[in-house]
C-alpha cells in the first residue's frame, strides 16, 4: 500500500504560536471587560482581532493537509490581527499617558522569564494580567502578543522553507500517483 498524500495536519494545540494566542484572546477578553463600558465599540474590535488571532492558527492548521497555501495564509492573517490588536492596546496606554516598557524594564525582563516556562498559561501571567495597575496590564498583554506574533513569524519562515522543499497538495498527489503506477504497472 503506498502512502497518502494528505499529509497528518491539524495538530494546533501543539503549536506555541495557538497556546500563546490563547492565553492573549483570555487576557484581551478579561482586559476589555475590566477597562471599557460594554457597549464602546473598542471591545468588539479588541476581542475579534484576539479572536481572530487565534482562530486564524486553528484554521490554517486544518487546512495544511489540502492546502499549504490557505495554512500560509492564515497563519498571516493570525499575526496581522494580533498586530491590530497590538496597536489598540498602544493607544490604550497613549490616550491614559501611560508609558509602554521598553526591553529594559524589569517588568518586561520578568515577562520574558515567564514566557520560557514550558507549558505556561493564563494562570503564569494572571497576576500581571489582572493586576490593579492598568499599565501593568496593558503591557503585559503586550507582550504576550509579542512574542506570539514573533513565533507566528517564525512559523511562517519554517511553513515557506517546508513548501519550497516538499511542495504542495498538487506535487504530492503526483508523486503518490507514479509511485501507485511503479508498484502496479
């Protein structure tokens, strides 16, 4: 029997980029709640951009095994909605006067501390996120997206150099068909 030409795929919950975008849709869910009216136009945009980081990820992953194409795709459109959302919670900080860290805050150096834990959640970074102080918060969160967005990068790097080396849904079924025909002339 020769082997299928759809690759396994689907496998997300693996991903650092999925755990990482999930622990930010939570915080920009808690976020919004905590520091806007409900009905401010501002916590649909937030909530949907964290929403669609992530679901972005989940989409692209079920999609690899037909389409390595849609999986690059989507897996942009994750790292463009983590950008927009990056950039409300900037004017979050900017419209209070808040300052946002630099790499060399201690806060921020924390963070980085905590985001090497392997297998960290919301529960790591509750206390930030759900601290009294706003800024603290805010950044945070930030950072959170951060890194989630350079992992969705690296991830696009390493999905480019995959199809480059082993091409597409096209190229595999090819290759499966001529080794059917090798086995069974």
């Amino acid at each position: 029997m020769t082997e299928g030409f759809i690759p396994p795929h689907g496998g997300y919950k693996t991903l650092l980029s999925y755990r990482k975008a999930q622990i930010v849709y939570d915080a920009t869910v808690y976020f919004c709640g905590r520091f806007f009216e409900r009905r401010d136009r501002t916590v649909d945009q937030m909530v949907q951009a964290a929403r669609s980081g992530k679901q972005n990820i989940i989409e692209g992953s079920m999609a690899s095994g037909t389409s390595k194409e849609t999986e690059i795709k989507l897996t942009n459109v994750a790292r463009a909605s983590l950008e927009e959302l990056l950039e409300d919670y900037r004017d979050f900080l900017r419209t209070r006067g808040l300052a946002e860290w630099d790499a060399s805050h201690p806060y921020a150096q924390r963070l980085r501390d905590l985001n090497r834990i392997p297998g960290a959640t919301y529960d790591t970074f509750r206390k930030g996120i759900e601290s009294p102080d706003e800024a603290i918060c805010a950044n945070v969160i930030i950072g959170l997206i951060r890194v989630t967005s350079y992992l969705l990068e690296k991830q696009l790097r390493s999905l480019e150099e995959t199809f480059v080396r082993e091409g597409g849904l096209r190229e595999r079924m090819t290759r499966a068909r001529l080794n059917q025909r090798k086995q069974h002339p």
